[in-house]
C-alpha cells in the first residue's frame, strides 16, 4: 500500500509500504476513505515528539471501512463505515473504567501515528478496535465525521468540559485554528454571554465569526480590556504557543479557569507573581474521546454545525501538497485539510 513515511524532523514521503495485517485478536484493519492533517502532525515533522522513530507512518484520524477483524473483535464486521478514533482503548485497564482512554495503560492511549503507524495511508491497523471506534451513520457526510475522529472531542473535552463553560460565561478562545473554532462551536451550546476569539490572523479572526464567536480580534485592546476589567471566566489556550498561554493568565479572572487544548512544542512561563492571589484554576489534557458518541448525536441531528471546518480537500496521494498548505494555514485560509481515497 500507499502511505505517508515520516524520516526524521523535517522529512516526510509518500511512500510503498507493507500492508497492515491482524497482529493481535482484538485488531481491525481499515481501508481509510478520509484522513486529515493535524497540527500535532507538524510538531512531529519539527521533530517535538522525539518518541515518534523514523518509519512511522502519520496520521492519528480517519474514517473508512472495517476489512478485516480479529477474533475477539464483537462489535465490527467487514464492510461496517467507522470513525477511528484518535486515541485507542483497552478498555480493561483502570483509567479505561474511569472513561480516561487517553490516559490507558494497556498499551492504548494516542499511539496511531505516534507509537504506530497512523491513518495518513491506504490502509491502518486498528488495536483495541471495539473500543477504539464508533460505527458512521450512512447520512453523516465523511467532512464532519472525521472531525469526530480528534477535533470536535478535544474541543470539549479539553476545553468546554474541562473549562467548566455555562450559561452567562464570558469565554475566550486564543488561537483560532480547527480546534479553537471547534471550541467555539460547542462553547455556544452553553449558552455563555459572549464567546471572543484571539488569533494574528486575518484569515482565522473571519473563520471565528462565522463559527458564532461574538468578537473576533488580534490581540491588544480586547485582553487589555478584560486585564484592565472584569476579566473572562473561561479562557480556553488553543495556540500552543507559550505566548498564547501568557494572553490566557492576562484574560482570565479572579476566580476564573485556563483550559490549555494547545500541544506546547517548547516550555511556556507560569507567572504565579502575578497569579497566586487570583484562584485561578488552571487544566490540562490528553483528549479521551470519551464524548464522540455524544458528539456524534448532535452532529446527526443537526444541533452542531462544523462543515466550515473543513476548507481544502486533496486526494489521498496528494498528501505532502496537504501537508504544505497546512502548514501555512495562517495565509492560506487552511483550517483542517481532508485527504480522501480516489
């Protein structure tokens, strides 16, 4: 098969690979139909995840359809439609029971495209795979389920949920990228006083709005504002820029809460001079995807809009044009970047 072979930081190729097979009974393999670029796929090809060894193939989301199952596998048969979901789960051990399965420790957690070889390819191995995927209604469109796969759940969870978002909230969102829309998207369910998104770009400050944030703006008079004021009750970290995390403490409130979504790829300054006296309360998260079947449900019933997410598609063998125009997606209006099987 096809795939996308990461070489070391900086290099990546479309490359001939071995097809992936059954290794383990609760395995599935999955022809891929749909992947996507995310950023942690870029801080890998800047060599930030070191763990990540040349030969890996990249990609963590994915729709597609079941081929192949092992024998333990009860949920799945060939030819079901699936989501893959970004992180695996064992589903026995004890933070699988406690819904955590980014934090499994029966040798789940986010391995696909990290620990082993990912979606951006003809074909994946998924382990764990009743656990580790969410069978696709037919009408959903692939554009928003593979939204499913990372985007929309670290939105919540990470950020919504761990942010502790209600009704009345003043909610900043820094950093207007895919995940920091998805945030604003959900934030609005929870029926918050006004939702505003920070970024640099011209681009993504457009994107915000039309995802329903209230005020979209560089950063400069809207954070000096709320420095200066009240302050927000929620300030979601979306950038993963140690900047961005400097804007968060300079937003929030007393008493107020910092959800950290962004994946940091150098270390960020935790002014606690400034801090201590603010009850602050400051999270952090490796998404779980606990929330799909949720998420999915308000996908499917037309409560949740996020097709604008997805701005360019490319065929799946146009993968490295994917990744250049991702990778510049503060000029290039790029939000996520579907590759789709031809």
């Amino acid at each position: 098969m096809r795939a996308l072979v990461y070489h070391g930081p900086g290099r990546i190729s479309w490359d001939t690979v071995t097809d992936p097979a059954i290794e383990d009974p609760a395995d599935a393999v999955v022809h891929v139909g749909t992947a996507t670029v995310c950023g942690t796929d870029l801080h890998i090809l800047r060599g930030d995840l070191p763990e990540v060894k040349a030969g890996t193939v990249l990609g963590h989301e994915a729709v597609g359809e079941v081929v192949e199952v092992g024998r333990d596998v009860h949920h799945l048969r060939p030819g079901n439609q699936v989501i893959v979901s970004s992180v695996s789960a064992c589903g026995r051990c004890r933070p699988c029971h406690d819904r955590m399965f980014g934090q499994c420790c029966g040798g789940g957690g986010w391995i696909l495209g990290n620990l082993l070889d990912g979606t951006q390819a003809e074909f994946v191995r998924v382990p764990f795979a009743d656990h580790s995927t969410h069978r696709l209604p037919p009408a959903l469109p692939l554009d928003d389920a593979v939204l499913l796969a990372e985007v929309l759940p670290t939105a919540y969870e990470v950020g919504v949920r761990n942010g502790e978002v209600g009704p009345g909230d003043t909610v900043v969102v820094v950093g207007a990228g895919p995940v920091g829309l998805a945030t604003v998207a959900i934030a609005r369910l929870y029926s918050p006083r006004r939702v505003i998104a920070v970024d640099l770009s011209t681009a993504r400050l457009e994107a915000a709005v039309r995802m329903g944030a209230d005020a979209a703006e560089v950063p400069g008079r809207m954070i000096a504002e709320l420095y200066d004021g009240p302050g927000a009750d929620v300030v979601v970290e979306a950038s993963g820029e140690p900047e961005g995390f400097v804007l968060c403490t300079r937003a929030v409130r007393t008493g107020g809460r910092i959800a950290v979504i962004g994946t940091p790829g150098k270390p960020a300054t935790l002014h606690l001079e400034s801090l201590w006296r603010k009850n602050v309360t400051i999270s952090t998260g490796q998404v779980d995807t606990s929330s799909t079947p949720w998420l999915l449900g308000l996908l499917r019933f037309g409560r949740l809009r996020v097709s604008p997410l997805v701005t360019h598609t490319f065929g799946l063998d146009r993968v490295l044009d994917a990744y250049e125009l991702f990778s510049h997606g503060t000029t290039s209006g790029a939000l996520k970047v579907a590759l789709r099987r031809e």
